[in-house]
C-alpha cells in the first residue's frame, strides 16, 4: 500500500520526542503491509470523523488517515497525537 502524508502530519510528527517519532516510523512502515492491518487494530471513526480511520502508535498516542477514493491501494495519513487527534 502506498502511504502519502498531509504537510500537518509531517508537522505533528517532527514535534513528537524523538522516541516516539522512531516507534510511530515504525508502525508507519508495518502499515504500508496490508497484511499487518490487523495487528495495528485499524478501525473506523464515528462521529464527525466517520469517513477516517485510526490505529495506534503506543497506549496514547494515535494516528489518523483516510483511504483515498480514486486510489484504493493507497492512504493519507492526516494527524498524529494523544487522543486530541480525534478533534481534527
């Protein structure tokens, strides 16, 4: 799967100590495995974010993406952080 990622993304995750930048790297490279889905708990949002996804980087910490429409092999990954991600 190929993984793409928004310029607030890439801000969240330059933010984060650099631990934690290395373990979220690292569940980003098992995410581009379809396989490894369902070790990463992907599930869908609901609410205001139903057409998002998320999974988890550590106990805390998450990331959100979407699937894009016109590409289904390929996701967006949109913001990264504690549990305030989901008021994106």
């Amino acid at each position: 799967m190929r993984v793409s990622f928004t310029p607030t993304f890439i801000r969240q995750l330059k933010s984060l100590p650099e631990k934690l930048q290395t373990e979220a790297l690292e569940k980003i490279e098992m995410f581009g495995d379809i396989k490894n889905h369902q070790f990463l708990k992907i599930h869908k949002l609901k609410g205001r974010l139903n057409s998002r996804y998320s999974f988890s980087v550590n106990f805390s910490t998450r990331i959100v993406f979407c699937y894009l429409k016109n590409k289904p092999k390929e996701a967006c990954l949109l913001a990264i952080s504690d549990h305030e991600v989901y008021e994106i």
